[in-house]
C-alpha cells in the first residue's frame, strides 16, 4: 500500500510540474517574438471563454442585455457554440491589427480578435440592429454577451531548470 501511495505522489507531482498554464496573448507578446502575418500560423492559440454565436426569427424580442428571448427554444433557427479552451489558430492580420482566427475549416469560417486597452485581443463585433453581431461563414450571427469578454490565449510551460549535479565519493 505505501509504494503504491508513493507512485501516485509521484505522478501527482509529475503532472504539476509539467502542467502548462493559458495566459492571455497580448500585444507586448507579438513585438517579443516578432510575430506577423506570415509566421503566427504557427502559434497554437486558445480561446479563453464560450463563444455563442445564433439566428433567430426577424420578430423575437431581446431583453436588456442583449439576450433572445425564447420559449422552449423556440426562434433560434441555428446556434453554434465555440467551447472554452478551443485550439484555434490565426489565419492572417490586417492592416489594423486585427486578428482573423480560425477553429475550423470552411470559407470564411474565421471570427476577428482586435486589441483592446488592456492589450488583449478580444473578440471583435459590430452593431446590427442595435445588436451584437459577428459575421461567421458568410453569414451574420447574433453573440450572447457573455461572448463578449473571449479573448485568445497561449498555452506557457513552465520549464524547471535544475542546476547542474555531480557526486564526490571522497578522498582516502
């Protein structure tokens, strides 16, 4: 029983120092390693919270927050839901330093990320019919306002550098 207690101390300990945490990607990020267009492709991204895209019947009411109201599901026509900690990857930025990024495959199947004051690249909507929208695929889609705060993150590992070691038997 003890040796099988000490094995998972051990695999416990393995596994949280080899945990790698997501940090918010930030401008300073992209001027450290001297990222553009051509080589952020590469850069394995995240995304931080839920991203809930909709279509609804043109007569549905929204409450204050900007919210459908539905009954029973009724009036959403389609919904796609874009989960927490989804890998993602930019696909181009633009003149403005936006970000087109891309969870899956399709035709303009890419939602755009712009920094923001704190230096985070969140998700960018526009005002249509005084909602919020995001054009996904060609078509445009009603977010929820809690899709409002997704920004992008990076995975960071963190490295334990161990000094180096040697063994003195002795002197006889």
């Amino acid at each position: 029983m003890r040796l099988f207690s000490a094995a998972l101390l051990v695999l416990g300990l393995m596994i949280f120092h080899a945990c790698a945490t997501y940090t918010p990607f930030t401008e300073p990020m992209l001027q450290e390693f001297k990222l553009d267009t051509k080589n952020i492709k590469t850069v394995q991204f995240y995304l931080s919270e839920e991203i809930l895209m909709f279509k609804v019947k043109s007569n549905q009411e929204f409450n204050k927050q900007g919210d459908v109201v539905v009954k029973s599901g009724e009036g959403i026509t389609e919904k796609i839901r874009i989960k927490r900690n989804a890998p993602c990857r930019v696909e181009k930025i633009d003149k403005e330093g936006v970000f087109y990024v891309r969870f899956e495959e399709g035709k303009d199947k890419v939602l755009k990320f712009k920094k923001q004051d704190n230096n985070r690249y969140y998700l960018l909507t526009e005002i249509k019919d005084n909602r919020y929208q995001v054009n996904y695929g060609g078509e445009w889609y009603y977010v929820n306002t809690p899709s409002l705060v997704a920004f992008i993150m990076v995975q960071m590992k963190t490295e334990k550098n161990s000094p180096s070691e040697r063994s003195i038997g002795g002197k006889l």
